[in-house]
C-alpha cells in the first residue's frame, strides 16, 4: 500500500476541510477524495475541484450537516448522492458510493453502496478510478497509479461496457490521452476496436457535452495524431465533423499553433473546406455565436489576407482591422495569425493599438463644409489619405490636404 506525502496533498487541509473530516470522523462514515483529483495529487499537481467519496447516504450526510449547523447548496444533486455542504466560506462536493443499475448510454440509475471497489468499478478510466484517504493512503484497485506513471490510458475493466455505459466516454478516453499519453499511437488494440464498434453511440449524446470534450482535446497533445483516429475509428461524422476533413491542412495548422494559445474553433477550421463545415457543426455541437463567426471568419480570410512583402508585412491586416466596422476583428486576426504560425507578426499585433481617425464632422463645419453630404465625401476622401500614410497624418496634415484640393 502506498501512502501519499505532499505538500499539495497538505494545502488542501483548509479549515473547512478540517472541519468537514471531523463530522465524518465522529459518525464513522469514511470520507476520502475520488477522481481526478486524485490523479492530480499523485501527478504532482495541486487539483483545480477536489470530489469528495463517502460511505455515508444522502440522507445521513443531511442528518449530520443539519444537525451541526452547516449549510447545504442547491439540492440538485441529491438524487444521483450528491450533497454540496459549505464550511468556512468554501464548498464540499460529497458523493455516496454507488453502483450504476441500468444505465441507457447517457443517464444511470443509481443504488447506494458501502463498497469502494464497487465504486471505482464504474468509473471510467483507470487513472480516474482511484480513491485517496484524507492520511494519504491510496486506494487503487485497477492499478491506476501504475497505468499513471507509465502514462497509459486505459478503461476500467470491459472497454466496451465503460463505453456502453456513456458513450461520451469515447472522446473522454481521447481527452485523457491528450493530457497523460506521452507518444501518440500508444493504445490497446482491443480499447480501439471497442471504440470503433460503439462511435454510433455518440450520436444519441447532447452537442454541448461534446463540444465540452472536443475543445479541450483541441487544445491538449497529439491533437492531430487524436483527430485521424477519430476518422478512422468513424467517429467524426457522429460528432459534426466534416466526413471529407481536410487532415492535411490539420497538421500544418495545429504545428504552427503549437506556443500560440490558440482558441480550439482556430484548430479545428483548419479541418473545414467550406463554410458549410461551419454550418453543420453548429447544428450538431450548438457552438456559441463567437465561436462560429470565428470558424467562417477563418475560412473565408485564411487564404488571401496573408502578411505583405517589403517592410510592413502587417499593413494588410491593419488595413483590414480599419476598414471593419466590427467590434471583435482585432481577435479574429490574431486568431488568424496564429492560425498561419506567424508567432513574430502575431506579438507586434498585440502590441499595436488600433489608432482613431484623427478628423470630424465638426472640424469640416469649422472649415465651411456645410452640407451633410460634402461633409460625408471628405471624410471619406481623407480616410483614403490617411489609410496611404499608414494612419501617421495626423489633423493638420489632413486637413491641409483638402484645402489644395
């Protein structure tokens, strides 16, 4: 058995969380972290939410909560043995052992248990299934903290009834290899091959969890290596992806954005031929406004708006950001910029401020320009001059213009 001692695993003890153990320690019900968190405490890191396991029902943990005093949040998750309990100004997220009934792919039905194996047999993968105690012991019945240290993804018992289970578990099984997996192309033949005879399965789950994946897979290793499987597995087209993608473009894109924080849509349109590919993806994944506009910005620019010769390669996209009227294009070209690998063009694009256009209205008056539509036509005529000057004239010059003319 392995006892874990770390300073991440000592900063989680807050008062809140030193409080929380106490209750459960004077009832005897045992409380341990489950999970993710538990994977990233053996990783090295501090874990982002911490779950919380327990022996104790809903209907126990209420009791006690109550009867001490201690506040509970929304009751939501009650039903799947959930309770959210709030100590010291900080949340609790405890959830009963359970085992998973009758489950349809998307939703289970849940009966309670006192058994930590029975638990961890329903969880999805091996590095996500194990239990730590609030001492540090570790609790790993399928080896998960082996599979961690040898940086192998791999499902909880049966792959295809974990896949059965929730078929979102197919692209959780890609996230994960993205995050852990330390060369592409190291996966057990047979988990592939259930992933294959199950990809259909994800045709029956709700877009937004699976844009909820899919973005996080666009932004995690292998990412190219982990988007030809999913064609070859015949996923894609379960998931609104094109079925023609262009993978080629793929790879040259997601190289070039390899240290440049790209958006995940910036990734992915470099799969998309036409603005259709936009289209149906929204339909199928409901992707936000942004991120759609984002995606057929992508596609319709990526080709001709491309840096100039000579000394100001940046002058074609500044000329593009002025002649916008959008709030938002200022993003989209360095989305854009990223999307090319121009990483040297991409800083002085952040570092340049959109300059305003240095003439009214008002000034015109000033100078006997009357009518509304004069006015309109110099100001549109000075805007041509100021665009040649690389936006440097400033008023006088301007205005200097328009007396000779």
């Amino acid at each position: 058995a392995m006892k874990l001692q770390s300073p991440q695993l000592q900063a989680l003890f807050t008062p809140g969380l030193r409080s929380l153990a106490e209750l459960f320690e004077k009832k005897n019900y045992e409380l341990r972290i489950a999970g993710g968190a538990v994977r990233d405490l053996l990783s090295g890191m501090t874990p982002q939410d911490i779950d919380f396991a327990t022996t104790a029902t809903p209907a126990e943990m209420r009791e006690m909560f109550t009867s001490a005093g201690v506040r509970l949040i929304n009751n939501k998750g009650e039903k799947h043995g959930t309770i959210t309990a709030r100590l010291h100004e900080q949340n609790f997220e405890i959830t009963t052992l359970r085992i998973d009934v009758v489950t349809d792919g998307r939703h289970a039905e849940v009966e309670f248990t006192t058994d930590w194996e029975k638990d961890a047999e329903r969880r999805d993968l091996t590095v996500n299934s194990m239990f730590l105690g609030l001492d540090g012991m570790l609790y790993d019945f399928f080896n998960g903290h082996e599979d961690l240290k040898n940086k192998k993804i791999r499902f909880v018992g049966k792959a295809s009834e974990r896949i059965q289970e929730d078929y979102l578990r197919i692209l959780r099984y890609f996230r994960f290899y993205g995050r852990i997996a330390e060369k592409p192309g190291d996966h057990e033949p047979s988990t592939l091959q259930a992933v294959k005879e199950n990809a259909k399965g994800l045709a029956g789950i709700s877009g937004e969890r699976i844009w909820m994946e899919l973005k996080k897979i666009l932004l995690g290793n292998h990412v190219n290596h982990l988007f030809r499987l999913m064609y070859e597995l015949d996923i894609a087209q379960y998931i609104g992806l094109p079925l023609d993608g262009n993978l080629e473009e793929f790879d040259r894109v997601t190289k070039n954005i390899q240290n440049l924080c790209p958006k995940p849509m910036t990734v992915l349109t470099s799969l998309f031929k036409a603005k259709d590919d936009v289209t149906n993806l929204d339909l199928r994944l409901k992707i936000s406004k942004e991120e759609k506009n984002l995606g057929l910005f992508l596609v319709k620019h990526r080709q001709e708006l491309t840096k100039a010769t000579g000394p100001e390669p940046l002058r074609p996209y500044q000329d593009f950001i002025m002649d916008s009227r959008e709030a938002n294009t200022n993003s989209r070209i360095c989305e854009l910029l990223k999307y090319q690998g121009e990483e040297h063009l991409l800083r002085e694009m952040q570092q340049w401020t959109v300059p305003s256009f240095p003439v009214s209205g008002h000034d015109l008056r000033k100078m006997g320009v009357s009518s509304g539509k004069e006015i309109g036509a110099a100001l549109q005529q000075l805007r041509d001059e100021w665009k040649k000057s690389g936006y440097h004239m400033d008023k006088e010059e301007l205005l200097s213009c328009l007396k000779k003319s």
